[in-house]
C-alpha cells in the first residue's frame, strides 16, 4: 500500500467514526459546555497513558510552540462544534464544516506554498456547490450563532490539519490528549458536569473514550501521507453521514435540498479519491 492509499484509508476511516459526533451530541441531552468538558476530559483519560511514553514526550519537547498550538486548535474545534449544535441543526453544523477543505487549501498555499492540486480545486468548488444547495433547503436567520460557531470550527480544522502536515514528525496522540485537557478546562467554569442524568454519561463516556479519540487520532496521522487540503475535502463526507445518523436514529428529517447537494458531495470526495489514487505520471528525463 503506498501513502496515498494508506492516508485515504486513514482519512475515510477517521471521518465515518468522527460523522457519529452530532448524533451523541443530541443523545447526550446536556448543555454545551457540560459536553465539552466531559467529552474533552474523558479523551484525555482515554489517550493521556500513552503520551507519557519516552517518545511523546521527546516529540512534545521538540517542538513546544507547535504542540501547544495544535493542542489549542483541537480544543477550539470540539468546543465550537459542540456549541454550534447546541445552537442549530446537526444538517447545517455538518454542512459549514465541509469548508475546512477551502481553509486547508488556503493555509497551505499561503503559509506552507504548498502546492494544491488541479483536481482538489475543482474537487472544492463542485462540493461547494453541493453545499449551497443544502443550504438553499436548511439555512434560516435563527440558524447564524450556530452556523457561526460551525464556521470557526472549521477554520481550526483547516489550520490544524495545515499545522500538522508542516510538523510530520510530532506523535499524534499526546496532542490529542492535550487537545482533550485544554478544552476540558476551558469548559469547567461553565460547565455543571455533575448534574446530568444517566443517560447523558453513557453518550458521553461513548464520544469521550472512543469515537473522538480514535477518529481524531486517524484523521491527524492521514496528514503523513496527504496534503491538508485533501484530508480536510473528506469532512464533506461527513456534511452527509453526520445528517444521515441523525435523520436515521432520531427522526430529525432533512430537506430534499440536504439529500440532493448530499449526493454530490459524496460523488466529488468518491472521483476525487480514484484520481488521487492514480498513479501520476513519471516527470521526463
């Protein structure tokens, strides 16, 4: 297996198990900020073991300012999704976080001058298309502080995914589990972590100890192998998957508009992964 196909099994993987996030939100039946403390804490439980080996710690010391950097991103990213939830529907949420790929692309070109690829551009802007047309069946005024916060989301997931792949060398996981420590204490002076019912914690306790941890940590190791912009153009997957769980499993139907621009998004990350998957072209002699 070269590393294209190893990061798009990665990147795949890691957006399927990540596209439940949305669903255990709306399962967890709690306030925002009790969610992400709880969610941010339990995945620090769940990976923090494992950063204390010899060599997390080297890569953490290595590389101080851009560990911290990421580990914020990460917390900023579960905090704005979270709330944006809290604030709208998991269609729209999902929805806005298909721009990643467009701040991915951006962050790479401008700060790493990193080339992007033909087919990725073309590739964002058929998508975007998809999105607007959900948008055009899902969008209403009492939408916008959700959608805000999906919008922030996303541009810490365009960062984050750009950070890493300039920093390939730095472990994953203790990020992660850092990510997880930052946003719980973030969240703790909101928070009212122990006044939830028990059915709140068995959702959490799902998200916090192995959905978020494992599809975050897939999603960050597929940078090694893949451009920022490639990894971040499959959370358009997710804009569908995300809207799908919730529509299957809990009746919140979405507009025929979120079914129609969902087929074209997941046609665009289907054609964009066989041509990224080819073989390119020996450069002549």
């Amino acid at each position: 297996m070269n590393d294209q196909a190893r990061g798009l099994l990665l990147v795949t993987s890691g957006i399927v198990v990540l596209s439940f996030d949305g669903l255990l939100v709306r399962l967890a039946q709690a306030d925002g900020w009790s969610i992400v403390f709880w969610r941010g804490l339990l995945m620090f439980l769940a990976l923090g073991v494992f950063s204390l080996t010899a060599r997390s710690r080297a890569s953490l010391k290595a590389q101080p300012l851009i560990s911290a950097g990421s580990a914020l991103l990460l917390a900023l990213i579960s905090i704005f999704f979270v709330l944006a939830v809290i604030h709208t529907t998991v269609a729209n949420v999902v929805v806005v976080l298909s721009t990643a790929p467009l701040f991915a692309a951006l962050f790479t070109r401008f700060f790493l001058r990193e080339h992007v690829g033909l087919h990725t551009w073309l590739a964002i802007g058929v998508a975007g298309l998809g999105i607007m047309i959900v948008f055009a069946g899902a969008f209403t005024p009492t939408d916008l502080a959700g959608n805000g916060y999906a919008l922030l989301s996303s541009a810490a997931v365009g960062a984050n995914l750009t950070l890493l792949r300039r920093h390939p060398a730095i472990e994953r996981m203790p990020l992660i589990a850092l990510g997880g420590l930052a946003a719980a204490l973030i969240a703790w002076p909101k928070a009212q972590p122990f006044g939830l019912d028990a059915t709140s914690y068995w959702a959490l306790a799902v998200m916090g100890l192995v959905q978020m941890p494992l599809a975050t940590l897939l999603i960050n190791n597929a940078t090694r192998y893949l451009p920022s912009a490639e990894v971040a153009l499959f959370y358009l997957l997710e804009s569908v998957l995300g809207t799908l769980w919730v529509w299957y499993f809990l009746q919140e139907t979405p507009a025929s508009a979120t079914l129609y621009g969902g087929a074209l998004v997941i046609a665009t990350v289907v054609v964009h992964a066989s041509l990224t998957l080819r073989p390119r072209a020996a450069l002549p002699a």
